[in-house]
C-alpha cells in the first residue's frame, strides 16, 4: 500500500506540474530574467517593412470569401509589400472561380485533392517574399497583426512568429464555446511568459509566421502542420515568438460533438508529433527549448490522461482499503474525484439539452480535453485519421 500511495503522489504531482505547476514555474523564471535582463521590448515603431506574403489555403471556403477578402484588405500594412495568395487546391464549390473575381489577389489552384499540407507545400514554394504569413479562410485577423508580426522578425534570432487565436465569446456559448475560450486564454497567458523566457514551443495555425528561406515541406500525413514546422525552425536554433496583439479570432465549435471531433484531430496530431519530433526530448542539446516542450506539451498529450486514469484506479484501490465511506483523507480525495466527473457528464448532458450552467464548463471541457487524448492515441495507431481537410463545424457569429 505504501508503494501505491508514493506512484499516487507522483502521479498527481505530474499532473498538477502539467497544466497548473509549469504556469507557476514559467511565472517565476520570467520574473527573474526580468530582474536580470529587464522585460524584452519589441519596437512597434514601423521602420522594418520586408515585403510579405498572406497565404490561406482553403478547401471549399465559399461562405467565408467575401469577409476574408474585406478583412485582408483592410490589415494596416503597406499594399505594395502584402501580397495576398490562396491555395483552393481540390475545391468544388465555386471557390477558386470567386477569388479570380477579385483584384490584387494570386490564386493557385488544382482540382486534385490531396490535403491541407498537401497545398501549403505546393504554395510556399511559390510565394517568393522573404516572409510568409500563414492564415485560415474563416478567421479574421485584427488589423495591426501583420505589422506586429512583421516587427518581430527584425531580430535575426527569430525564424517564426505566432499570433494569439481568440474565440469570440458570448453570453450564449455551449459549454464547449465557453471552455473553448477559458482554455484559450489560460494558453494564451503561457505563451507570453513561454517567448518571453525562450521561445513558443508550437505556433497557431490560424495565425504564423516564418521566414521564407527556413519554411520545409512536412509529410503530407501530418496533422499539426503549424506545430511541425515551427518546432522544426526551432530546432534549427531560431526562437518562434509571440505577439498577443497580432490575433486571429473565430467563432466557438458549434456544439460538443464538433468539439471533440477538432480535439480528437488534435489529440492524434499531438502524438503524431511526439513520435516525429523526438530529438527535442534531448535537454541536453536543446537545453531551455526542451524544458518548455516537455513540460507545456508532452506532459500534457502522452502522460497527464492516463495518469489522470491511474489515479482514479489507485485512488479508489487506497480508499477502498480504508473503506469508501470512513473519513480517512485518500477517501475524501476520492469521493472529490467522483465529483469531478460527474459535474463534467452532467455538463456533457446538459450541453447537449441546450441548457448552459457556467460552473460545469471548466470539468466538462478538462474532461473532454483528455478523453479527446484516448480517442486521438487510437486513432493514430489504427491510422484512421485523414488528411485530407477535415474541418468542424463553428457556430453562428
């Protein structure tokens, strides 16, 4: 029984360590450099301007061209040095014909299907700027966030640049909209302190940038493109930075099964991405890159959901021993964690009824998130994931 209750512990630490103690951690390293080195400054002051090019590659996106085309237009960029490009590789829907209609924009485009990376490949190795900045056909992008990504590049040591994803939040939002968008912003708040310490460890595909010359083709079964190749410029002994301000903002999945089909996609990519990026597990050669992958990523896709399984099981085993209705503290902990669950199957059930109780969107969507990492490590051993797009339905904005 001792035995089992140190692996207890251990276990919990693990878990603690991955989705709250590692934020406290970077917290205080980030003070620290900054009592050292003072707080990191980027010069907004517009004076860096290479020429840069959008690329969006979408697959039957005709709903969201004509308010893609009106806010890439409006991004606060010089027009001579922004080049606007879209990849429609495989569309049917009338998008590519659409595009042709407007000016000022490249379209490239083949009726054969083979895939988001497919087509992201096949487009950067025609974009000729120095800088590509990579962006989803139904998102927009706040106006500032091409000039604020562009300013970071002016430091040679940076080979990528990630905007913040937001989600817009309403008073109506399912518990999946709702937790989608508190787990974004407790993300959003690591990635700060995460550049500021080093480096991201993963950009957001909805919004990247990398310089041209650094930018490789990646399988054409990968997942997670955005984390592949940011990780990959990383490894090469660039930083990949973060700029808040520079946003792209969408609307919340539509409903719970649309959610956790975008997070089972996540799910598998994550391991995918594991198994592909293995020599970042090496601390002693990427040093500062490899704490922050470990601990911001790995933890939380390969070992915190089934330790969150095998505390349950050793939880209950302990209590057991004490017997499940005594006092004892591991039978208090466990009838916590059958709290725990319960509140999030009952906002699963809930959400589904249409019937929103804000306290049960946090275990709900913690919940799903590591279910999600079962479904997604299933996937990716049975290899049934596609990769041709496969995008989730978004609610109404």
């Amino acid at each position: 029984m001792t035995i089992l209750k140190v692996i207890f512990w251990i276990l919990i630490f693990i878990v603690f360590y991955a989705y709250i103690g590692y934020g406290l951690l970077l917290y205080i390293l980030v003070r620290m450099k900054r009592l050292v080195a003072g707080k990191n400054q980027v010069s907004q002051d517009g004076t860096y301007e290479p020429e840069v090019t959008l690329l969006i590659t979408a697959f039957n996106e005709q709903d969201f061209i004509e308010q893609k085309v009106k806010n890439s237009r409006a991004l606060k960029y010089p027009s001579e040095k922004m080049k606007i490009v879209w990849c429609t590789d495989g569309s049917d829907d009338g998008t590519p014909e659409l595009l042709r209609k407007y000016d000022n924009i490249t379209v490239f485009h083949k009726n054969e299907r083979k895939g988001k990376i497919h087509a992201m490949n096949r487009a950067a190795q025609l974009v000729d700027t120095p800088i590509i900045i990579f962006s989803d056909a139904n998102t927009d992008l706040g106006k500032d966030s091409v000039r604020r990504i562009v300013n970071m590049f002016a430091d040679p040591k940076v080979g990528c640049v990630s905007g913040e994803k937001r989600i817009y939040s309403k008073a109506e939002d399912s518990a999946a909209g709702a937790g989608e968008g508190l787990y974004w912003k407790y993300e959003s708040m690591l990635k700060r302190w995460d550049s500021e310490l080093y480096s991201v460890v993963g950009a957001a595909g909805e919004l990247f940038a990398v310089r041209n010359e650094l930018f490789e083709d990646v399988e054409p079964d990968t997942l997670l493109d955005d984390l592949i190749i940011s990780l990959r410029i990383a490894m090469k002994g660039y930083t990949i930075q973060y700029d808040p301000e520079a946003y792209a903002i969408e609307n919340a999945s539509a409903n719970l099964k649309e959610e956790l089909k975008r997070k089972v996609r996540i799910a598998a990519g994550g391991i995918q991405s594991v198994v592909r990026l293995t020599p970042l597990l090496n601390v002693f050669k990427y040093k500062t890159l490899s704490f922050q992958y470990i601990s911001h990523r790995v933890l939380r896709w390969v070992i915190a959901p089934p330790a969150l399984l095998l505390i349950f099981l050793f939880n209950l085993i302990i209590a057991t021993h004490y017997g499940l209705f005594s006092g004892s503290f591991y039978v208090i902990l466990f009838w916590l964690q059958v709290l725990f669950y319960l509140m999030s199957l009952l906002g699963w059930y809930l959400g589904n009824k249409q019937i929103k109780l804000k306290i049960l969107f946090v275990p709900y969507y913690f919940f799903i998130m590591n279910y999600a990492m079962f479904l997604g490590f299933s996937r990716y051993i049975k290899k049934q994931q596609q990769i041709t797009w496969e995008r989730a339905q978004r609610s109404k904005g």
